[in-house]
C-alpha cells in the first residue's frame, strides 16, 4: 500500500532499506531524541533498525500500526509517519506521529502527510478518532494540529521520559467528520 502525496509518496516502513532508516534517525537524532520517548542504548545500531523494520511489518500485518517513510525523488527518506495504537471493537481509533527530516522542514510536507494519514485513517480504514501526544513545548507541531482541526484534550502530567526527565505531553483528537455523532 503507497500513499501519493504531490511530489511525495508514504510507502510502508518494511519496503526501505534498513540503513536507509538508520541513516534518517541518526541525522535527526536531536530533533528525535527531544520530541520522542527516551530511546534504548542500541537505537542508533544497524540490528536495532532492522527488528524496528521487521515489527513494521508484523504491525501492518496485525493491524495495529501502520508506519510509513515518506519518499521523495529518488526514494529519498525525507520523513517518517505513523498510526500507531490503532484500537478496533469500541474504541476504532488511532494515534498519530509525524517525524520531518530537519532539512526539509518549514516547507509544508507536515501539512501534506498529516492530511493524507488523516484522510487513510478516516476514509481507508474507518476510523472514528486520531489523537496525537506532543509536548506542550513543541509550538510548530500544536500549531499544525491546531491548523487540521484537532482540539487539546487534556495535559498527561510528567508522563513520558524524555532525556531523562519526566515531561508533560499534550493530548490533542481529531474526530472523523465523515462520521455521524450518534451511531444508528
């Protein structure tokens, strides 16, 4: 499954090439590092790339998260995105990531896949509600949620480890609006 965004594509994580991916978390590995959990000794390593991408497609498979890299010309990684947690039975939601290559942010490609992961998730797979955890310090992200129609829900207070310190992230949802609010 590939998703075309213009002059981008979202293909499956478990299609690049493993050092393709290595090469991509270590270049934003700052940008990873302060925005992201804190990562295993190992994260940075060829055979941890290479269990993240057999879990890609083991997820995909099972349904529970869909993880895509973002490919320019050339197949050239320029970002990474996901639906993760995807909850079925009652629930029939989603969380949402979005990681953009420092050299090609500020150009409008977090807007771009942010739209079309929403669009997979509600239209493709039916979705009722995508929600993103960010922290309250990451502006450019809360802008862009903000921007899409997602609303802040709450605050989970010192919930997440992140350089060794416990910080509060954001809760932000967005609900499917090709969906009734009432099921019949």
């Amino acid at each position: 499954m590939e998703l075309q965004i213009d002059d981008v594509m979202l293909v499956p994580m478990y299609t690049i090439k493993v050092p393709t991916l290595l090469e991509f978390n270590r270049a934003n590995r700052f940008h990873i590092e302060r925005n992201f959990p804190t990562k295993q000794k190992d994260f940075y390593t060829l055979e941890a790339h290479q269990r993240h991408v057999l879990e890609s497609l083991l997820n995909f498979e099972r349904g529970d998260a869909y993880n895509f890299a973002v490919v320019g010309k050339g197949r050239k990684m320029i970002a990474r995105a996901s639906l993760y947690r995807v909850l079925r039975e009652n629930y029939h939601n989603a969380h949402i990531s979005i990681l953009v290559d420092y050299r090609h942010q500020h150009v409008g490609y977090g807007d771009k896949i942010l739209k079309r992961l929403l669009k997979h998730a509600f239209e493709d797979l039916k979705l009722h509600k995508v929600s993103a955890e960010v922290m309250p310090t990451n502006f450019a992200t809360v802008a862009l949620l903000k921007k899409n129609g997602f609303v802040m829900e709450g605050v989970l207070r010192k919930s997440i480890n992140v350089f060794g310190q416990w910080e509060d992230h954001a809760i932000y949802g967005l609900l499917n609006p090709n969906e009734p609010t009432v099921l019949d």
